[in-house]
C-alpha cells in the first residue's frame, strides 16, 4: 500500500497524546487512512508571517504521520483565502452570485498560494506516494505539481455544491478552475447533481463530456470523476451521543427547557444554511399552532465563522437581531421561544443535545452535504427518534429519505413541517428513522474514505 499525501487549507493537528478533541468524522477519517499507511497531512497552519516571507515548514511527527504546516504571508491570506476562496468561489458555488466581489488581484492571489503549496509540498514527495487533495481552496494544485513533473496519482474531493453553467460561469477564471480539475487523476463530489453539473459545465464550454465508465474528457485531459457522499462515525457517535445525555451540562439544559419539546439547529454562521428564513419559518409555526406555543424551544447553536469577511460580519447582527425580535414578540415572562447561541458548544454537549431534540431542523439555502443531519439522525434514541427536518438544497437530502423534506425558500412549508414533525407518531419516527440509520452504518466516513482512495488507485 502506499503512502498517503493529505493537502487540505486547514490541518487538524491532533493534540498531543490524543485524537483532536475537536475533530469531526472527516479528520478521524482521514487521520485513520493514514495511521494505517502512513504519510502526511500539509496545508496552512492558520498563521500569517505578516510582511516577510514565510519561514520553513513547521514538521511534527506523530507516529507514522507527518504534519506539515506553512505559514502565508498576510496579502496571501487576504488575496487567497478571504478573497479569492471566500468571496468567490463560496458564494458562486453556493449560488449566491450577488455576494461575489471579483477582483484580479485575489484571483492571481488564489493561483500564486496554490503554485507556493505545490512547491512547498513536492520535496516531500516519493515516487509512488498517493495525494489526496481536498476542497475548494487548492482546485489547482494537482496542475500546479503536474507542471513541476509529479506524476503521482492525484486525486481531489470538493466537499462543496458544484453549481450549474449559467452560475459557474459568471466568474471570471471558471475555465481555469474547470482545467484545474482535469489535471486530477480522480474528483470526487457529494451528489449525482454536482456531478451531472460539473459535465454540464464541460459541455457548454465546449471543453468536453463525459465518455463513459466514469470517466471525462476535457480539452486534451482525460480523468475520472465519482459521487462519494461523506459520512460520519455512525455507530461511534451514536455511543458517543446516548453517553452524552449523561453530561452535565446536557443535564442541565434539560431542566433549563422544564418538559418542553427540543427543536435544534446547529450550524456556522454562513448564509447558506437558511438561517433567517428558519427563523421566520419557526415564527410562521408558532403563530399558526398557538396550542404548541409555550411547549417548544428552538435552540440554535451558530458558532462564528470568517468573521473577517464582511457578509459574514453583518450577517452575525441581523439574525441576533431577528431572533431577538421574535423572542420580543412571542416570548412570555416563563418562555423564551429561541435560545441563540453565537458560539461553539463541546462536541460532547452537541451530541447530547441533539439527542434530548424532538426535531432537527437542517434547512440550509444550499449545501454540499451537511453533516449536521447526520450527526442528529445518528444520534437518536431509537426508542424515541427525534425527526429530522431537511432542505432539499442539502446533498444529504439525496440520501437521507426518511427525513421530511421542505423547501427552505418556502417559509409557510416549513413551518408546516416543523408542526408535522412534532405531532408524528412514533411508529412513524422509529420506521423514518430506522431507514435513515441503516442507510448511515452502511455509509459511514471510513467507507467512503476507501471507497475514494479504491477508485483513486485502480
Ligand atoms: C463543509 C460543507 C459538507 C458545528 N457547530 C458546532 C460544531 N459543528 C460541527 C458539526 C459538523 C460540522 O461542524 C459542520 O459540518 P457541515 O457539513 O454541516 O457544514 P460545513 O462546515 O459548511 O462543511 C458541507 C462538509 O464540508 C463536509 O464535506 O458536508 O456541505 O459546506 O460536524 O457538528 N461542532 C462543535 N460545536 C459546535 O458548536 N463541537
């Protein structure tokens, strides 16, 4: 087997000692492939050098994995990260066309830090190693190395949505991006709509087509390319998730909402997970279902994310202040409606939580995957499962079946759902849930890791 190569923008350099107490299922994952076969995982350590150029890779190694960090300068971090990644192809790629801030600078930006990572990773490199490289950040990467002579095997997954020509196309370098990609030897997305966008794509620029056994052809490229929907732990976070009910804090908050039915959200503050139309489709049941008033708390749980980026900044105002005013028009002296939690909550917390929750409310605008669904089903009392409210837009809608789906443009339909979901037998819940699960066990992170590095080395 041969050694893995892991570049992604961000590291999750495990504390010493221990598995990251932070990590999530796609770290655990990809920690694990590569314990097993050795090898290491680059990208950004998060730092910038300022004005001067950054210093050495910082190397930690931690038993067969190396971690290999760089610094960025601060116009890189700037023109790269916030600029060119963030306010462009997040925006484009989740639809949001008026959001995006072109600028040649950022986009020149994006391709010099993605030339300096290729130089900074291909001195690390032997011959038969396998790179896998992840996400929207490095799209050039693999042709940045390929012009610097690497022949390894590269393969990239994009965890975001890939969106159609007509939006794709309103920015500027997408044929470069779309090249960026053919230089892979494997891209891998979440869904059968991304994909069948990314050919859409190749095929209204005339650049190519799919030709059949999951392969492409673009200008003189010839590559695969796959659907891999990532998972998480399934069972480990369910035994993680019914020991978590124990937690204190879990405990606490139990008796904070007296008997009252649980309603969570968790999401980073971004604006493409629906927050404001969730909160007025929460607004919109309360007002239609007086009889439910009272009995319910909707519990939000919005860490802050890229706060630097303005959208993102003023975004933190206006739904603290949308929540604020529902609260202000339907709170009483003994109910606050909407508990808004700005912050991070432990995970352990997080999963104790979701399980005390009658409905998980998951209604993003769009959304590569979405991993939030998948941690609440998993983490259900299967004597007592909890629903789970989902957007059509998520990609986890393609796989999670037993949820109820809604439109989360479609303020009144959602709030419709919600009441359904809190008024649904419970027959009806353990046979929506038990599909979903199942579906989860046999598609869980650690099988969509080999599934991907399988394809990647055939
Ligand atoms: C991108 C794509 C795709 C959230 N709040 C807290 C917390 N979280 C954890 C969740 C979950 C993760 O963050 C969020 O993952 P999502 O998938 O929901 O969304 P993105 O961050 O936008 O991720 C997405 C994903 O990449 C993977 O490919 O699914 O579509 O946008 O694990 O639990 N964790 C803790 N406290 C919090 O307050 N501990």
């Amino acid at each position: 087997m041969s050694r893995l190569v892991v570049v992604s923008n961000r590291v999750p350099v495990p504390e010493k000692g221990g598995a990251a107490a932070s990590a999530g299922g796609l770290a655990v994952a990809l920690l694990a492939a590569l314990q097993e076969r050795g090898g290491i995982w680059m990208g950004w350590s998060g730092k910038s050098s300022g004005d001067n150029e950054p210093g050495p890779l910082s190397v930690e190694e931690q038993g067969k994995i190396t971690f290999a960090l760089t610094d960025l300068t601060e116009k890189d971090v700037d023109e790269y990260y916030f600029g060119f990644a963030n306010r462009v192809l997040w925006p484009i790629c989740h639809y949001r066309l008026d959001l995006a801030e072109y600028g040649r600078k950022e986009m020149a930006g994006y391709f010099r830090v993605n030339r300096f990572f290729a130089h900074r990773l291909a001195p690390l490199l032997k011959p038969d190693d396998t790179i896998w490289i992840h996400d929207y950040h490095l799209i050039p990467l693999a042709a940045e190395l390929r012009q610097m002579g690497v022949k390894n095997r590269i393969g990239f997954f994009y965890h975001i949505p890939w969106p159609p020509a007509d939006v794709l196309f309103a920015m500027p370098v997408h044929e470069e991006i779309m090249r960026g990609l053919a230089a892979y030897d494997l891209v891998g997305f979440q869904t059968d709509h991304d994909l069948e966008n990314f050919a859409g794509c190749l095929r209204r620029e005339e650049m190519g087509d799919a030709i059949g056994e999951g392969r492409f052809m673009a200008g003189d490229k010839i590559f695969k390319g796959g659907i891999y929907g990532i998972g998480i732990e399934t069972a480990a976070f369910a035994r993680f998730a019914e020991k978590a009910g124990h937690h204190s804090l879990v405990t606490k908050a139990k008796e904070s909402i007296e008997d009252r039915d649980l309603i969570i959200g968790v999401d980073r503050l971004d604006y493409s997970k629906g927050l404001t139309q969730r909160i007025d489709a929460f607004e919109r049941f309360a007002l239609a279902n007086p009889a439910h008033q009272r009995k319910v708390t909707y519990l939000q749980v919005t860490p802050k994310s890229r706060s630097e980026v303005p959208e993102y900044e003023q975004m933190q105002r206006t739904v603290a202040e949308q929540a604020g005013r529902v609260n202000g028009a339907l709170g009483t002296v003994d109910w606050v409606p909407i508990r808004y939690i700005n912050r991070s909550v432990s995970r352990p917390v997080l999963a104790g939580l979701y399980r005390m929750a009658k409905v998980g409310l998951v209604t993003p605008l769009r959304d590569g995957m979405n991993l939030v669904a998948k941690e609440y089903v998993a983490a259900q009392d299967p004597r007592d499962p909890g629903v789970l409210v989902l957007s059509r837009f998520a990609g986890a809608a393609r796989e999670l079946r037993g949820s109820l789906l809604v439109n989360p443009y479609d303020i009144e339909g959602t709030a419709n759902a919600i009441a359904r979901a809190l008024n649904m037998p419970l027959d009806e819940r353990q046979d929506r849930w038990q599909r979903m699960m199942d579906y989860l066990l046999e598609h869980d992170v650690s099988r969509w890791c080999d599934d991907f590095l399988k394809d990647l080395a055939a």
